[in-house]
C-alpha cells in the first residue's frame, strides 16, 4: 500500500501509475510529448521512509524541468518485477529515461543541486544510456560434499 504521499502523486498530480501493462505505452512519448521521463521507484514506505520524501520531491523536480520531463510512478505492486529492467537496486530510486532506455538512476534522497545536475546531464542528447546490471559481483559456492570417502 502506496503511502498517502506517493498516493497523491496520482491523485493530485495527475501523475500515471504504471506496471508491466502500462510501461511500455508510457515510456513511448505521445506526439508532442517531451522524450524523457522521471519514473519513481518508491518501495515500501514503511521500510523506506525516504519514499515520502522523494515523493515530495518529484513534482517540484517536474515543474524545474517543465516540458522536458513525463513524469509517473511504478505501482508498488509491479516494482519488483520492474526494477531489473531500469538497473534499480535500492528504493526509492527516480529513473531518468529517454524511451526505454534508462539514462540515470537517482537513489535515495539526493541535495537538490545534485537532482538538477544530473537531470539536466540525463536531458543531453548526447547523454549516454545505462549498462545493463552485470549481476551479482559475489558468487557464492559451497562445497560439494564428497561421495567416495
């Protein structure tokens, strides 16, 4: 259950909710529609307390960067199953993406001069598109116990 702050960027802000039904429709401007989005990520807010917070923070972040930003919020229930996709690892995180690919991941609560520099070097055309994650940097083998002794 969204928390009434992440809630209301739907209700009040007219903000989309998107799943795995809704990504790619949204992700593909309309005519006329500015080519980036600021997707949230919000996680639980009860174990994320910064989600309320980063919830404030993206529609202000949307009015500063009008025109060239879409702004919508991955439903709380989808985010798992999305997050891979946009190389989200922690929540909340704000993804910046040109179509479908992700160009930046903001997690957690950042300074607003940190937010601005980094959207404003997301919007650059020559702003290059994220890596796919590699995946865990730790594998974990545990031995293989013998059958001949």
């Amino acid at each position: 259950m969204p928390s009434p702050l992440v809630r209301a960027l739907s209700e009040r802000h007219g903000l989309p909710v998107l799943d795995e039904s809704t990504i790619d429709v949204f992700l593909a401007p309309a005519a006329g529609e500015p080519a980036h989005a600021l997707i949230l990520f919000a996680g639980d807010p009860t174990q994320r307390t910064e989600s309320n917070d980063v919830a404030v923070i993206l529609p202000e972040l949307l009015k500063a960067f009008a025109g060239a930003l879409r702004g919508a919020v991955v439903a709380r229930a989808a985010e798992d199953r999305l997050k891979s996709g946009f190389n989200v690892v922690v929540a909340p995180s704000l993804v910046v993406a040109r179509g479908t690919e992700t160009i930046d991941v903001i997690a957690k609560v950042r300074d607003w001069s940190e937010y601005v520099m980094r959207i404003r070097a997301a919007l650059a055309l020559e702003a290059p598109a994220m890596l796919a994650s590699p995946g865990p940097k730790t594998e974990f083998r545990f031995p293989t116990p013998r059958t001949d002794a």
